[in-house]
C-alpha cells in the first residue's frame, strides 16, 4: 500500500493519464474514434482519481463514497434521460458546475491554515476570477438556451463602461489579496484596508456579476460560440486549481480543455466571420427581425405536400441535406437517414452539409447524424459544397435558418452580411421543412422561403420526412 502511496507511483500514474487524455482529446476529432476517443479519456480520469484517493491527505472516505454515488447518479441520468435537444443547456450546466467546483478550491485552499506561497496565491486570485465567472455565465447560458429565460441580447446602456469597471475591480480585489495576504494592518498596502477572506469574497460577488455580465450581450445565432468560450474558460479554472492545490494531473487536464475549447471558440468566430470582440460585445441577435432591403421581405410562401415532394425527389439525381436545431426539436436524424439511404437505392447522390454554427452548440448536427449513424463520408463543409451548388437537383433544409440566409452575401443592411451560409438558395429546388414561418434563434427573418425555387414543407420535421419515406417504400 506505500508504493501507491510513494510520488513516484502517483507522478507516474499522473503522467500515464495525461497520455490517456491526449490521445483520447485527438480521437475526438474524428466522428469515427470519437467513441473510443471518449472512452480513453474517461478511463484517464478514473486513473488520475483514483490515484489522487489512495493519498494519505484526503479527507474521510464515507465523504467521498458519498460524493462519488451521488456523481454517478446525476452522470447516468443525463446521459440516459436528457434529449439531444437539451443537450447544448446541459452543457452549459456542466461548465457552470466546473468553474464552481475551481472556485470552491481555490477558496478552501486559502482559508486553510496551512501557509501558501506566491505562486499559489496567484493561482488562488486567478482560480476565484475565472471560476467565478464560469458559473455566473454558464448559468445565464443555461436559462437561455432552454428558454427560461429570453434568448435575445441583453445589452445595457454604457454596457462597455461597466464592464470595464467591474473588470478593473476584479483585477484590483485580485491583486490586494495577492499583495496583502498574510500581512498586518500597519503593514497592508492597496486602496482597501480589508481582511484577505473579506476581500475573497467580495471578489467572489464581483466574479459572478462579471460572468452575467458578460454573457447577457451574447445571444440568438451566437450562442454555440459563448458555449465554446464557457467550455475553454471552465478549462481554465480547472488548471488554475491544479497549481493551487500542486496537482500535475489537474493542471494538464484543464490547460487541454482550455486550449481545445479557445480553438473550437475561433473555428466558430470564423464561420461566422465575427471577431471573439464582436460576439462578445456586438450583441448579434439584437434585431428586429426586419434585415431585408426595403424594410420588407418581397416574394410569396409557396406550400407544398409530402407526396408533392416526393415525386420531385424520386427524379432528383443530386440530394443535399441541410440540418439545423429543427432536426434536433423533432427528433428527425433517424428518418433522415433512412430517407437518405432510400434515395441513394433510387440511384441519387446524397450528402449532408452541416454548417460550424448550426443548432445550438458546437458540433450539435454532427452528433445528432451520428447518433442516426449517418456515415461520416457523407458529411461535407459549406466550402464543399457551395461551388456546386447550381448542379444540385434538390437541398432539403431541416430546421435551418441563419446558416442558410441569402441576407449573409446580399444584403449589406442585414445583421449577419458577411456570414459564410450554405448557399442553398442557388440549387434547382429547395424544400424547407419548417413548423411556421417564424424567424430563427437571431431573430431575422429568412427570405430564402419566399424564393422561387423554394417550397415550404410545413409540420413537424420527423413526422414530414417519415411521409417522404412512407412514399418511397410504397
């Protein structure tokens, strides 16, 4: 049992884990390893807690057979009861949760009696500034995106200049409790002649207004990029904590979430041809929902049937499938699929294009597609298939709105002009599966369903493409 105990077995185990989540973060990039990809990675984790319990320094194991029954349980039923639709509000959660659990680390750690040094101090101040703000803003995000809450932008007026206040307050509570830690009151230095757990925690209620703070602007279309930056930033927290409480395994744990999910935050800022400072401040969401030139969308909705539909798909020889947050609401990547294979059996070219910012979390359609197993070949890239747009037979959107908004390259007045969308409104035909004609989650209307090539296929997305598939088999 000493040999567990002993640093070397711990350092080595630490390191054996760290490869665990390397490889594992690299699998994940793929939609075929990502499955193993996950796995290794869970296996890492187990690895390096596992380890950290068999330390002499833990507390009372009841506690942590405790918390660990309960973790397990709140673990199974997400992953068995939460739908794919709420998955991008779960993520959130699971962010929120993780700066709070850094938070709490860095608090106990230098409430401890035991003396800390500069350097964990540092982290200590660091650790309370990010976590803080993780769990504020997370729990923002959280409401949003399930809608108790409006999704719009809530941008204040003078928002910039208070949030550069409070930001200069937290760096100065930071820096005070860095400075005056240990010190005494003859001797303190700084503008607040304050205990440090006073100071603590008065930076502690600045952190979480800075996290409502800076999540309330971000809305509508951009919240798959606030995801990204809440998953990088929880990331962050966590690495911090590692060097507060000199944990190897913790802080390369947290530098990878926090580089990965940074990364993933530029892939979405690009896609949607934005700077991070616009997302964070532009308040993209915020319109009306009258983007179009003129002030009015000119054109007439033109319904069609299923069985309508489906006379023009059986002479298509091109399919391209657009998926959006619509898909995920009804439930529809299994019929899909199966109306994908059905086409491609009549003889039709069938591919799917999936936008970065599509539904409400990074890779949300990716993962609905291979929940349905969809084949990962026939997944493609709007720069994929945008230049062969004009020799597509059909595109079928499922639920898409912004990602496939003519407005982003013609109208210069539009919230989102710039905007690289699929450009489906050049194909011979386009049908639109939608419940309404209501705008999407930016709040700006579409007029690609006033098109003259565009037909509305209106109803529930699952129940329409079950009709489409009914069609072919009989």
């Amino acid at each position: 049992m000493l040999f567990f105990q002993s640093p070397i077995f711990i350092n080595l185990s630490y390191i054996f884990a760290s490869i665990l989540f390397i490889f594992g973060l690299k699998m994940l990039s793929s939609p075929e390893t990502a499955q193993r990809g996950n796995i290794i990675s869970a296996l890492g984790m187990l690895l390096a807690i596992l380890v950290t319990l068999t330390q002499k320094n833990i507390i009372s194991y009841e506690y942590l057979l405790i918390a660990l029954v309960l973790g397990i349980a709140v673990g199974i039923m997400a992953s068995s009861f939460v739908k794919m639709t709420s998955m991008p509000e779960l993520v959130a959660l699971f962010n929120g949760f993780g700066g709070m659990a850094s938070l709490l680390v860095g608090v106990a750690e230098y409430i401890n009696p035991s003396n800390v040094n500069l350097i964990q101090l540092i982290a200590i101040s660091f650790t309370v500034l990010i976590g803080g703000i993780t769990f504020s803003g997370s729990l923002l995000a959280f409401g949003k995106l399930s809608e108790i809450i409006s999704g719009k932008p809530l941008i204040l007026y003078g928002q910039k200049i208070i949030l550069s206040v409070f930001i200069i307050i937290g760096i100065s509570l930071a820096l005070d409790l860095i400075i005056n830690t240990g010190v005494t009151d003859a001797e303190k230095f700084g503008f607040l002649n304050l205990s440090g757990p006073t100071v603590l925690y008065i930076l502690i209620a600045v952190t979480l207004i800075l996290g409502i703070l800076l999540t309330a602007p971000i809305g509508g279309a951009d919240m798959p990029v606030v995801i990204a930056l809440l998953n990088s930033y929880s990331g962050l927290a966590a690495s911090s904590a590692g060097f507060v409480i000199n944990n190897n395994v913790l802080i390369v744990a947290g530098a990878l979430v926090g580089a990965s999910g940074l990364i993933l935050t530029n892939i979405m800022c690009k896609a949607m041809n934005r700077s991070l400072t616009n997302v964070l401040f532009g308040g993209f969401g915020s319109a009306s929902g009258d983007s179009s030139k003129g002030g009015q969308i000119q054109g007439e909705v033109k319904p069609i049937s299923a069985e309508d539909a489906y006379l023009i798909l059986e002479a298509a020889n091109s399919v391209l499938v657009v998926p959006g947050y619509g898909m995920a609401v009804s439930q529809a990547q299994h019929v899909v699929r199966e109306l994908g294979e059905l086409l491609e059996e009549n003889g039709c070219e069938v591919k799917y294009a999936i936008h970065p910012v599509a539904g409400r979390m990074p890779g949300h359609m990716n993962v609905l597609l291979a929940e349905a197993n969809v084949s990962y070949d026939l997944l493609a890239e709007p720069d994929d298939v945008n230049p062969l747009m004009d020799t597509t037979d059909v595109c079928i959107v499922i639920g898409a709105n912004d990602v496939v908004n003519p407005d982003a390259r013609e109208n210069e007045s539009s919230p989102i002009f710039g905007m690289p969308v699929i450009e489906v409104d050049r194909a011979k035909t386009v049908f639109v599966l939608k419940r309404s004609m209501a705008a999407g989650f930016a709040g700006i209307d579409n007029p690609l369903f006033l098109k003259e090539n565009t037909r509305m296929l209106f109803g529930d997305a699952k129940e329409s493409i079950s009709t489409l598939v009914s069609e072919f088999k009989s």
